[in-house]
C-alpha cells in the first residue's frame, strides 16, 4: 500500500501504532503521540520531535516533576517521499524506529541512538537504518572494488577532493560519480 494522501498517512501511523504497543513489548502511551507527514523532507524517512527534559539521561526514571505530559509528549513525523516510496513493511520499520525514540522520550524524556536504543531495537527487530529513498547528487566508489561507498546530496569536501580520503573496504581512494 502506497501513501500520497497526508490524512491517510496519519491515520495508518495512529493503528500501527496502536497495533505495536498491544502486539509487541513496546511501552508508548499512544495518547501522548501526534503524527505528521512532512512535504519536505528529502532525505530523512521518519524524525521524532519532542521537548526534552532538561536533567533527562537515557536509561535514568527521572524525578518528572510539574511539567511530566510536556515532555512525554512526542510528534512522529514521516516524510511523504518515503512513504511513496516504500513497501509496507519498510514504512512500518521506519514508523516502529520512531515509536522506540518515543518509548525512551516517555521513560526518560530524552532519547538517542546510543547502545540502550540499538539493544532495544535488536529485542523489537526494529530497523537501525533504511533504504535511501531519494536519488543523491553523488556516489563514491571504491576504485579498486567498485562498491558504493557514500551517497552525497550536495557538494562538500568529500565530493571536491576525493583524493585525500581513502575507502573503509580496500583503502583505496574514491571516485565521484555525479548522479544528476
């Protein structure tokens, strides 16, 4: 199923959700989530926004204090481009590695990638990363392997002097390959 209508986005958002926290171990509080669908975003297929608290730390209840609905409040926001882009399933494991961004902001009020997130989302097998959904500018390649090394949306050192960096793979220098 493929999303191009917002409201119909949202609405999917607001069941997977519901659907993760009573078919998995995933402790988010539904009522505290709002979702949106972004029009602009080109390269990021999913972001969580909220307002964190000031002593949070990742894996520490904090003393929550007057203010404890304001920072367990959270806006999942997906990027319309993604989901035209995505099958189904990709867009929920986009969708579920937000909720686990949510789960930490509703425990802690802050959230990151750290090690408790990556352990969490190898326990939920939830995605780390996605699939590129947007064609780049740029590709680097090993010029020994040929293997896409990089993806670049715009010019930086990277794309303008490939010859002082070397390739994790063979450590072989890079070649720019202009996309559009």
């Amino acid at each position: 199923m493929r999303f191009t209508d917002a409201a119909a986005l949202r609405g999917w958002m607001a069941h997977e959700t519901r659907r993760a926290v009573t078919e998995t171990a995933l402790d988010v509080d539904p009522a505290l989530v709002t979702y949106a669908v972004s029009s602009r975003a080109k390269r990021r297929a999913g972001a969580c926004r909220y307002t964190p608290l000031p002593t949070g730390t990742v894996g520490v209840e904090p003393a929550w204090g007057e203010r404890t609905r304001l920072h367990r409040e959270a806006t999942v926001t997906l990027a319309a481009r993604a989901a035209a882009a995505f099958d189904e399933a990709t867009l929920r494991g986009v969708l579920r590695h937000e909720l686990l961004h949510v789960e930490q902001v509703q425990a802690y009020g802050v959230t990151d990638h750290g090690p408790a997130f990556r352990e969490r989302a190898a326990a939920l097998d939830v995605p780390l990363d996605c699939p590129p959904f947007a064609d780049p500018a740029y590709r680097l390649r090993c010029t020994d392997c040929k293997t896409v090394v990089g993806r670049r949306y715009r010019r930086c050192p990277t794309v303008e002097t490939p010859e002082t960096y070397r390739t994790a793979c063979c450590a072989a220098p890079l070649a720019v390959e202009e996309v559009r």
